[in-house]
C-alpha cells in the first residue's frame, strides 16, 4: 500500500497513537489502514468411498490437485462461501456435514477450513480455475502431486479419522518453510 | 475505497474479466483490489467454575459485556490471537483449550471464533479497552449487558455443554436485524 484509499494521498507506516504494531496511516484525512488475514474455505467432498478432487488451471501451483476451495467474500458465511467453491471448482453440489479442518498458515496471514460434504450425485465437472476434477478411491489418492499442504493434511486426518470411524474437528498451524 | 492503494488514481467498481462479482478495479495500473471477511478471535476464560469477562471502554457498545476478543492480525495464529487479545482486553495469562464457537456475521463480513481457555492463575487487570473486567459465577452473568450476540451463544453454549459434560465446537450463523 503506496496510497490512501480513502483520498489518494501518500500513507506513512507508523505505530498509531494507542496502538502497538505499524499501519499504513494517512496524514492527510487520518485514515488507519488496518489489515486483517484472509480465509479460504472448502470442502472435502465425498461421493460413497470416494473424495473429489480438482487439477488447478491457474497459478499457483498449476497442474497439481487441491480440494476444491478459495478465498472467502465478503457477506457470505463460511457454509456459503465452501458450497460456492465446490460448485464453481469441481461442479458438484453437495451437502455440508462438520467444520473439519482449521490451518493457519501464519507466515501468510492466511487461514484455510474444510468442510465434510457429501455428493447429493457422482455429477460433477471442473471449473474455469479447474483443468480436470476426478473422483479418487483412498489408494489412487496422487499424494505426490497435491498443491497445498492444507488439503494433504484434511485428506490425512479424514482417512484417519473414516478408519477410526470418529470424525473431529482438526486444528493445525503450518509453520514458514513447510511445503504447503 | 475511493483511489488505487498502489498508484493513486481513481478506481472504478467493475466485473473484472472471468470474475463474477464487482471489485474495486485500477484501469490505471491494472490492480484489482479484493476486499474480503475479517476474522475476530478471543476466549472465554475460565478460573474454577467463574467466567472472566470484560466492559468495553471504547465504541461499538462502551459499557457493555463481553469475552475477551478482537480482530485477528497478520502472521500470527488463531490461538496466537486469541491468547493476545485475552492478555490485553483482560491481562490474563490463560492455556488455550478446544476451539469451542464459529459465528459468521455475512451482513458485516466478519467470523468471530472463541477458544475455551483455562487461566493459570486468579490474576487478572483490564487492559486500556476495557473499563473493567470480572470473573462472574454462572448465576451473576450480565445478560442484559452484554456487548454482542456471539459472546451471549458461546456463554450458552458453554454453560449448556459444560451440565451435559460434553464440549463440541458450535457454528452458528447470525442473521441481519438481529441483535449482535
């Protein structure tokens, strides 16, 4: 941030008064500008033994597969924002079941969940973002090929949890220079 | 957001290409400035069977009830955020336990999560925004003072889980016009 979104004058990066980390703060019309990590939400979507998963069409990490996910907008729920990920990247609807994964990835300021969500049918298509969505049994699952760690570890705690037939919600923080 | 944080000129608010939703847009420089959700994470503090809670000093709601929480910053953590916001709104050193409440607030683009959290010790001081804070026994809670609504569900769910002997995680959405 260069500019005051507000007015268009040039911000400084100063501690404001009564506060404890920099901002980017306007001189000019006096304007904090506060910013805040971002949420990207998902599902894991299930259809009988099988697990949805999309090839990614775009950057990064194109050509590596993901549960299908992105980042939240504003005035939606989380609920909102993983049926409408799920529906523009692999096509599917589903129905959501729990809040499965939570991973922080603090070094990006990002936050990423998962839901549980169950195929309503075996339909389904990949999105503009998407170059291929396919259905994986457990051992076709292209472990060496996943483009983020957040969705290899909701993967992993899910067929953890499918054999151990208890599903909890999971809670992990990825720290800088893991490979997610 | 009037002009371009990165050049300063006007911004436009459009469709950018293979987009679906207006976005604040340079035609400038060609950036396009996504404005997503903020997240606002806190604890209910527990010291035996007594709840600490604070009176807020500052605006929205000065004067009223609520946990300990406040908006999540970049590069830390959902627990770093928790256990920041409870050492400053109430100066209290706490053990995070289960991450216990999920409220989406779609209307004002916010997801507040409450950790349940065990102080380590009775100590406690109301940090600069908060007037006051109290450990209130279940029977002296502030109902009818209380600040937000997603403190009031994460006390009830609290209290609720807390005879039942059974914690879970709760995810609630707040609808628009209701009391929050």
């Amino acid at each position: 941030m260069r500019y005051c979104s507000n007015c268009g004058r040039e911000v400084d990066r100063k501690v404001p008064a009564g506060d404890t980390l920099p901002r980017f703060v306007c001189e000019s019309c006096g304007t904090v500008h506060y910013q805040n990590p971002k949420m990207v939400v998902g599902t894991l979507p299930v259809f009988e033994n099988r697990i949805l998963l999309a090839r990614r069409a775009i950057e990064p990490r194109r050509g590596l597969w993901t549960l299908p996910a992105g980042f939240m907008e504003n005035n939606e729920t989380t609920g909102e924002a993983a049926l409408r990920e799920t529906r523009e990247e692999v096509g599917a609807e589903v129905e959501l079941g729990m809040l499965f994964s939570l991973v922080n990835i603090a070094h990006i300021s990002q936050v990423h969940m998962f839901y549980l969500a169950r195929m309503s049918s075996e339909a389904f298509a990949p999105g503009v973002e998407s170059l291929e969505a396919r259905l994986f049994a457990e051992e076709d699952l292209p472990w060496n090929e996943m483009a983020f760690r957040s969705s290899t570890l909701t993967l992993r705690h899910f067929l953890d949890d499918r054999r151990a037939r208890q599903f909890r919600v999971h809670l992990e923080d990825l720290a800088a220079g893991s490979r997610h």
